[in-house]
C-alpha cells in the first residue's frame, strides 16, 4: 500500500503568487497545473552567442509534452521557498552544465487553458561546449531568431504545439530590449529579422 502513495519529498510545492508576485499561498504542482487561478512562478531563460543567434533544444522525446521537438529557452518551475533568481541560476547549471551572470529581462503572465505561470524572463551568452542532461535534452543548436518557427518538428503532431501567444510574447520583450541586451551582453546585434547580417545556423553542439 505505501508503494502507491508519493513520499512527501517527491511532491513538488510551488509558491501560488498574485500578478504582483505576492505570495499567498503554496500548492502541489498538480493543483497548481489544474487550476488557471493558481499563479506560480516560473523562470525562462534564453542563452544567446556572440552572433545574436539564440540556442534551441531538441526536447527529450522521455519529457512531459511537448517532447521530441526543436523549442528554445531553458527554464522551470520555481519551488516553494527558494528565489527566482536561485532557481533560474540553478536551471541554468542542471540543463546546460553552465555556470554564467543572466541578465534580467522582467516578467509577464502566461495563461494557459489549465494553469497561469508568473515567467521570470533571463537571457546569458555562452558558446558552448554545454552538458546536456538526456532527461531534459537530446541535442542543441544556434540558430537565427527568425527562423525559430522553421524549426523541425516545430508543429510535432503527436505533441501538442508551443502556444503561438508564448512565442509571440517572448519575440516582443527580445525586441523591446534588444539595446539592453546588446549593451550588457556585448552582442553586435540580434538576429531578430532578415536583414540582420548573420551566420548560418550552426552545427548540432550535442
């Protein structure tokens, strides 16, 4: 009978926040994923090179949905009593194997049809080598931000589409801080449109 029940350290707590970011109260990730009033907070982070390019995984097709295809950013869910910032220098370290200085963006609500998240935006540069965690992770790549929806897989039918809406949102709060971004990181310019001198997509690092 104990075998069925979770133990107590296996059952992931998120702090539940207002649109402020006041903490109110916590909940387990299940009722935090089952009720779009129930905002918790999340961190993203974007890792960009000296190119502008910005590096996208190929999700673990062993991951929760969506699984098995091109995205980009790295991030997750910010448990109950640890920082934003902790955690986003955490997951930073867990997935990539890095250790670096993100740069703060700001943060915005993202609602879906069965949850809210509070996303902590970050982005950092780094030009590999990355260590990849197999769970997470099967392979990452540099990539112009303009050919983000040229993704392969990027609409895999068999899991369920990035929201168009996330992706619009994260492109717009790139664009209303590429000087900031270009200023703090050292970074010429942000492969954000066609005309933007780049370099070809790089090779697969991992």
């Amino acid at each position: 009978m104990n075998d069925e029940i979770p133990a107590l350290s296996e059952v992931e707590i998120f702090d539940i926040v207002d649109e402020n970011d006041n903490i109110i109260r916590k909940a387990s990730r299940e009722e935090a994923h089952s009720n779009p009033d129930l905002i918790h907070r999340v961190v993203h982070f974007l890792v960009l090179n000296k190119q502008g390019q910005v590096l996208a995984e190929l999700r673990s097709r062993k991951k929760h949905p969506p699984k098995g295809i091109w995205v980009f950013g790295f991030g997750g869910h910010v448990p109950a009593g640890e920082s934003v910032k902790n955690t986003a220098l955490r997951e930073i370290e867990e997935e990539l194997g890095i250790k670096v200085k993100p740069l703060y963006i700001g943060k915005y609500l993202l609602q879906k049809p069965n949850e809210t998240e509070l996303v902590f935006f970050y982005v950092c540069t780094h030009e590999g080598p990355f260590e990849l965690d197999p769970r997470e992770t099967e392979k990452v790549k540099f990539i112009n931000f303009f050919d983000l929806t040229q993704l392969p897989g990027w609409e895999d039918p068999e899991n369920p589409p990035i929201p168009a809406e996330y992706v619009k949102t994260l492109l717009q709060k790139i664009e209303e801080n590429e000087a900031k971004i270009c200023k703090e990181l050292n970074i010429k310019q942000l492969t954000l449109n066609t005309k933007t001198t780049t370099t070809p997509a790089g090779e697969i690092i991992n």
